[in-house]
C-alpha cells in the first residue's frame, strides 16, 4: 500500500485558519498542538510553523499576556484584511492599466516608421513587465478564492478587464508589425529580430 501523501503547507494554513475561525477563541500554541492533528489532521510539529507564516501575513493575530502567548483569529477582522488586500491589488491593476495606456502611445509613434531601436525596445520591456504583474496579481487574488467568494468574483472580473486591455495591446503590436511589412516590404523574422520582438510573442490566454 502507498504511503498517504501529507498536507502542503497551504493546505495546512488554510485548515488552521478554518480550525480557529471555528473556536473563536483565544489559544496558547499547546492548545493548538494538541487540537490541530486531532480535529484537522495538521501534525503537531508542523503547527508552530504553520501559525507563524499565518501571523507573519496577518490572518493570525496574537499577542503576549502575561507570561503566555496567545493566538486567534476571527472572520469579521479576516473579511476586512481579504477586503483591504483586493483593494491593493485593484489599486494595481489601474496603474497598469496607466503605464499600458502610456506605453500604447508610444507603440503608436512607432508606426510613423522611426528607427529608435532603444525606444522600441523600452516598450517591449514594458510589455514584458506588464504581463509579468499581471500575472503576479492573479496568483494573489487565486490565493483569495476560496476565502471571499463576492469579493474574489469582483477582482476576477477586474482582472479580465486587465487580460482583455494586455491582449488589446498585443493587437497594437501586432498590427504595427503588419504595417511595417507592407510599408518597408521587411520579413517577418527579419522585422522582430530588428525590433526585438520575441519568438513567443502572443496573447494571453
């Protein structure tokens, strides 16, 4: 017989935010020692670990009292830090949407034909950095998912909004791409090697 395969450490925090969510109650990290194999299959030696990376992102509260440390968590002040957390990652995504915005412009200037390379290739960076936080954001927000379903929905259709807009300036750059070759009569492979385009270079799906 195999050997059951034990929680990730995700999975873990996600059982130990459940557990305490559950108590409402304020405990020492004997308490949840004991409790965590016992009601949510969480290995005793792991819960010192687990409770901490909780504190150390703020789902889990805790503070000294006395001699004792105590540790606790509560829905209400979670759903305020979920709530906070998307408003960040909102606040992002509209900057993004700013800088793809500005640098749109300057995929437009392109198309008069100037041979700025180095223009050029500061607008393919920040294509390449436009994707790469947008695909930062929605690791963030897939964190949420099963935490605050309304709110996550929200973010999610804020994010398509993102996906869409990253895939309209695909468009852009495409189409600037179909201009030149007609303009300049330049092949393709010759065209993205000129503007540093990459090979792989498409939309999103």
């Amino acid at each position: 017989m195999s050997k059951r395969k034990g929680l990730s450490l995700e999975e873990k925090r996600s059982r130990m935010v459940e557990l305490l969510f559950e108590k409402k109650d304020f405990f020492q990290l004997k308490d949840l020692e004991r409790m965590g194999p016992k009601e949510k299959g969480i290995t005793a030696q792991s819960v010192k670990e687990v409770v901490q990376s909780l504190v150390d992102d703020a789902m889990v509260d805790t503070d000294k009292i006395g001699t004792s440390i105590y540790f606790w968590a509560f829905p209400s002040k979670a759903s305020q830090n979920r709530k906070g957390k998307l408003q960040d990652l909102s606040s992002k995504l509209k900057e993004l949407e700013s800088k793809k915005k500005e640098t749109e412009s300057q995929l437009a200037k392109a198309k008069a034909g100037k041979e700025d390379t180095d223009e050029r290739k500061e607008v393919l960076s920040e294509l390449s950095l436009a994707r790469s936080t947008l695909q930062q954001l929605e690791a963030d927000l897939e964190k949420y998912r099963e935490s605050d379903p309304e709110v996550l929905e929200q973010s999610k259709r804020e994010t398509s909004s993102a996906l869409e807009a990253a895939n309209r300036w695909t468009d852009n750059v495409f189409a600037i791409k179909s201009w030149v070759k007609n303009k300049f009569n330049v092949e393709e492979d010759k065209l993205d090697k000129q503007f540093e385009i990459p090979s792989g270079f498409d939309y999103i799906e």
